[in-house]
C-alpha cells in the first residue's frame, strides 16, 4: 500500500482527501526542558575500606573512567508560582581509578562512588483532577486518587560522561562534604559502607556531564488518521549459514583507521591541563 509509506512532505504523501478520520490519542507532551552541560571540579570519590587501604598506599591516582550509575529526581511544585516544578537531581557516578603505588609500578583498578547535586526549575503545567485507573487495585498497595498523579513526570537524560582528571589531597584540603543518602542498591554495588572522615587521603576528579532534563504529562491529543500501520515486510529466520551470514557483513574498516580531527578544528584544538583549568 503506497499511502503507508512515509517521506518527508506529508502534504504530498498524505493529502487532505485521504485523511479517514480524526482519532483521540493518550500522549506524553513535553511542557518545558532545559539542557546543561557541567564541569564538575574536585568531587571527592567514596570508598570502600578495602580500596580506601589502597589508596592511603598510593603515589598517584589516574582516572580511567567514570559512568553514571544512577539518577535520583525529585520533583515538587514551587510556591506562588502556578504550573512550575523544581526538579531536583542527584547523579551517582561509578568511578575507575588507577592506582599507582610506586612512581613506576603497574596501575591497580579501583572504583568507588562520586555524588553530585542540582536542581532546575521548569513549567511543567497545573491540573487538579485526581487520576483513577483500572491498572491499580482497590486493596493493593498502589492507591488510587492521589494527588501526586496529577504531577507532570521529570524525565532525565545523561550523555556518557567525560572522566577528565583525578587527584589525592591530604585530609586538610578535603572539601566539605553536605549529607545525602546513598540507596541501598547502590551500597550493594560496591560491597558494603563507605569509609568516613577517618580515611588518611582522599580522591578528588573532575568529570565533564552533559545532560537533558524535561516535564512531561499525559494528554489527549486530536490527530489525523490515515490507515492502520500494518507491516509489510517478513521477517528472516535466523537458522541459515553463520558463515554466509558473516560474509554479507561489510568490513569494519573505520574501526582501524580512525577518522582524523577536522582541519579548522584542528587549528582551533588546544591541550588544557588540570591543574590549569
């Protein structure tokens, strides 16, 4: 059926005289977002009594990488101001350090737990309807008409992070460290408690973070229909030759040569060292 092919002009593809009807859709609609990108400088790394030994051996530390593990959000409406929300957002990082016991000795692996903190005000809209469904049960533990449902959803989204440095500082140059609460899931990743204030040195990285952060709310939405999306290709079985299959597989050959930084990128390219930032 060609009408079910898309394309870029939906006025060509689509036209008016096609359209069958109009259909009522439940949708998430995207009120506001914002995106950030932070520089995260001398966050101190926790760790594990174990690997806290190590590091109070340890001639130098180098940061190998760093992945955010989890994302805790928070969201509550801002007083005296209708339809906007803070979201608040706590980032866990899962940090690999290399630790060097002597200045020429082979690295040892590491890891350990970096927290991070902050906070965005967005429109997220107002509703004062409370929301029942067929979905939660009258006797469950999901109860119904709660206020709270009629909140927009917080939607975070995180980039791979940048590890950019790390360095060990004695306790006297320690930064302040506010309390949070770490979940016990994450306290399971790594084996047990964090070491407190008594550790001898302390990890500082820095880590470069981009991420995207939006309020969404489910809404019925008027949309034309055209037809039903049904698909028209079969799908291939798997059972035929491995070998035949890896023969239509074309070689990976940027995967062996690496593409080069841009010309005018190159000029522009300079080398920022930590300590210098």
């Amino acid at each position: 059926m060609s009408e079910n092919v898309l394309c870029n002009g939906c006025e060509d593809c689509y036209p008016s005289d096609k359209i069958k009807e109009a259909v009522c859709i439940n949708a998430s609609r995207i009120y506001d977002s914002c995106s950030d990108k932070d520089c995260l400088e001398d966050l101190p790394v926790l760790l594990t009594k174990p690997a806290q030994c190590m590091i109070d051996k340890a001639a130098n530390v180098r940061l190998n990488d760093v992945e955010v593990c989890s994302v805790s959000i928070g969201l509550q409406p801002i007083p005296f101001n209708k339809g906007f929300y803070a979201v608040d957002m706590t980032f866990y990082f899962d940090v690999c350090l290399d630790v060097f016991m002597a200045p020429n000795a082979l690295p040892m692996p590491v890891k350990g737990l970096s927290v991070f903190s902050k906070r965005a005000v967005l429109f997220g809209s107002d509703g004062n309807v409370k929301i029942f469904s067929s979905e939660c049960s009258a006797d469950g533990t999901d109860q119904q008409g709660q206020p709270v449902r009629n909140c927009p959803k917080a939607v975070v989204q995180v980039a791979e992070p940048i590890p950019l440095c790390a360095k060990l500082t004695e306790p006297c140059q320690r930064p302040c460290m506010p309390p949070f609460r770490i979940p016990e899931a994450i306290l399971r990743r790594y084996g047990g408690e964090f070491v407190g204030s008594e550790a001898d040195k302390q990890v500082l990285v820095s880590i470069g973070l981009f991420s995207i952060v939006q309020l969404e709310r489910n809404v019925q939405m008027l949309i034309p229909a055209y037809d039903f999306c049904i698909p028209h290709k079969e799908c291939v079985s798997s059972s035929e030759d491995p070998c035949e299959l890896f023969s239509s597989i074309e070689f990976p050959t940027n995967e062996f040569f690496p593409g080069d930084l841009p010309l005018d990128k190159k000029k522009s390219h300079g080398c920022i060292a930590c300590g210098d930032v």
